[in-house]
C-alpha cells in the first residue's frame, strides 16, 4: 500500500523548506534538478556494472540519486498543483494491473 498521507507530507515540509532557501527557484529549475539526480543514478549504475571506480561506493551514491530525484519530483508536483501521494497511487494501481507475460502487446488484453 502507497502512503498517499505521507508523500503529501513530504511535498509540503519540502514546500515551506524550498521557499525558506531559495524563494526565486523556477519550476523549469526542478524538472532540471530530477534530470541532474537521474544522470547521477545512471552514472553510478554504469559505473557499478563495469566494476570500475571501485573507490567509489556506487549503491549508496545510487540511493541517494533515487531519493534527490523523490525530493525534487515532490517540488515538481507542489508547482503543478498535484497530490503526489495520490499521484503515485493513483499511477501504481494502473500499473500493477498490467500483467505483460498473458498481453505481451499492451499488459491488457493483447
């Protein structure tokens, strides 16, 4: 089960954190700040594929790409007037109805 109540907690404490520390941030700033945090994730995970960068601890630096990305996404939908609790219910229970091994074409009925 998705806590709907507590992404909308985090959407707002992040709110009133954001206006406190940059109260001129643009929305385009946010979509920039989950595209950054996901090329970080990809990095990480590229990294940790190859065994390289052995020196760096690639989960923890993936983890906490994930998380920024969570943070930033939750500004994202503060700008657009969603719930992102109820966003992401809303979107899950879309998703795990899809059952892509019986509908290989579409999840549904095909």
């Amino acid at each position: 089960m998705i806590a709907t109540e507590q992404l909308y907690q985090l959407q707002k404490e992040r709110a009133i954190w954001a206006q406190h520390n940059f109260p001129d941030q643009r929305p385009f700033e946010l979509v920039l700040g989950v595209c950054e945090e996901a090329g970080e994730l990809a990095h990480h995970f590229l990294k940790h594929y190859q065994g390289i960068r052995t020196n760096e601890d690639h989960i923890e630096a993936m983890g906490d790409a994930v998380a920024d990305c969570v943070i930033f996404l939750a500004g994202v939908c503060q700008e657009l007037g969603l719930d992102f609790g109820v966003l992401v219910r809303d979107t899950w229970d879309v998703v795990k109805s899809r059952d892509w091994v019986a509908f290989p074409e579409n999840g549904v009925d095909k």
